[in-house]
C-alpha cells in the first residue's frame, strides 16, 4: 500500500501525494505528474505507479492548485484552479524534489520525472531549469506548447479578468484566471521548450499514442525535429489516456506497452 503526505505551500495551497515503495532495492526515483484537469488518483494512475515501483520508489501527487480537495477525487477547490499558473507548478515541483532528498537517502540515485499531458510540459521546464537534480524525463502523451488557451479564452481573460475551461467528464465550467495568461507571457522564453531542448543535453523519451491528439503529435514531431537523439516511442491505437478510463476499470495493452518501454528507456539510461 501506498504512503499517503503532505506538503503546505507558500500559496496556501497543500501537495497532497503518495509514496509507492520500492519492491526491490531501489535504482532510482520517480515522480509521475499529472496533466491539465487531471490529478493522482485519475483512472490509470495509481496503477501504473504501482507497476512501475518494483525497482523504483514512485510518488504521485497532486499540485496545489489543480482543483482537487481534500476528498482527493473531486474538483472542490476551483478558485485555486483559477490560478494555477506554470510558476505555482514548477513551484510545488522544487518542494517536492527537496521532500524526497529528506524522505530517501539518494546516494546517487537518480531521479526521473514522468508526465502525462501538461504535466509533461512542466517537468521538461523544471528539468530544464535544474538538469543537475533530473536524470531523464518521459513523457506521456506530452505537450511540447504550454499554451493550451483558446484565443476566446485568452480574450475573455484580458477583457472580464476571468474565462472557463468545460470539464468533459463532470461538465463543471472550471475557471481561468488572467494571472494565468499573464504568467504565460511573463516567462515566454523559460516555457518555450522546444526551443530550449534544441541546445540542451536534457535525456528526454517521449511515448505517445498513434490516436492521441493531432495538435500534440505534431508537437512531438517538432521536438524531434530539433533533438533527433530523442526516441520517440509509439503505442498503437493509444489514446490520450493510452486507452484507460476514470474510475479505472482495467489495464489495456496500450497502458502496459507505455510502462514496460518506460522502464525499458530508464534502463537504457541507467546503463
């Protein structure tokens, strides 16, 4: 069983995780991130940290101001949601990588970040940002453009201060503060990530769904564009979600294909 924590922010805010032990002497460490109105406890997620946790400790969390409460699996929090800038991300990343500096004695251990969607974005600034602190990330399902906003949104946020994102799956109308937008200007050249990756050694694996998005495959072929080191790992017939639902029902072919060659790639690294 996973060890539940917590960790306040200067935001007032709380990163609520979890903490999968390894099963074995552990090689390294783990932190799955998720993606754009997703949290730790979404479908697939729980699972797969699990699997990948035989020879690695894996945390999960949730950042602290995606939305998600104290009952971990509603969007009960949505003023916090309203200003979850990129900076508040990469904020609760640089606590949760010095909480597992105290939790685990490293030794040389490398650290890994996964993320899916959105969460992929972000763990590739923060890396980008601390190349000494990550040995590799993988990225599932991954944008390689933060600017997920309509230009209606962005319209709607410069003129009312305020737009809204339509949750499919609850239908709530989650909403988006201009302090959003404003960050993303702010810092345009820190997000600009392909550029960046262009003239950067970061180890970088991308494992994408032949049926994800179009936007965010074309985003991966301009990556690999720019860094044709970087392997680009297809599942076929993966969708964004590698064909997993929420609550999780069961693993498919394509979750596990995207976590074998996961820790495939960690090996690869690794030696």
């Amino acid at each position: 069983m996973p060890t539940a924590f917590e960790l306040p922010t200067d935001a007032d805010g709380v990163i609520r995780g979890n903490i999968f032990f390894a099963r074995q002497p552990a090689q390294g460490v783990i932190i799955l991130a998720h993606g754009y109105k997703g949290f730790k406890d979404w479908g697939m997620f729980p699972y797969a940290a699990s699997q990948l946790s035989e020879n690695h400790h894996v945390l999960t969390f949730n950042f602290s101001h995606n939305g998600v409460g104290e009952d971990l699996q509603t969007f009960s929090e949505l003023e916090k949601f309203a200003v979850n800038t990129y900076s508040r991300e990469l904020e609760d990343l640089a606590l949760l990588l010095a909480y597992v500096n105290t939790q685990f004695e490293l030794k040389g251990l490398p650290v890994y970040l996964i993320g899916h969607s959105r969460g992929a974005g972000v763990s590739l600034v923060y890396a980008l940002d601390h190349p000494e602190q990550i040995a590799g990330v993988l990225s599932w399902n991954g944008v390689t453009n933060l600017d997920l906003f309509t230009p209606e949104q962005k319209e709607e946020m410069r003129t009312h201060g305020r737009s809204h994102v339509t949750n499919a799956r609850t239908n709530q109308q989650m909403p988006l503060d201009v302090s959003i937008l404003e960050d993303l200007e702010k810092y345009k050249e820190r997000y600009a990530i392909i550029d960046r990756l262009a003239s950067s050694s970061l180890r970088v694996a991308l494992f994408q769904g032949t049926e994800d998005s179009q936007r965010l495959q074309d985003g991966s072929a301009a990556l690999v564009r720019v860094r044709p080191d970087i392997p680009w790992h297809q599942i076929a017939g993966g969708n964004h979600t590698f064909n997993t639902v929420h609550p999780f029902q069961e693993t498919t072919p394509q979750l596990e294909q995207v976590i074998t060659e996961t820790l495939g790639q960690i090996a690869v690294w690794r030696y």
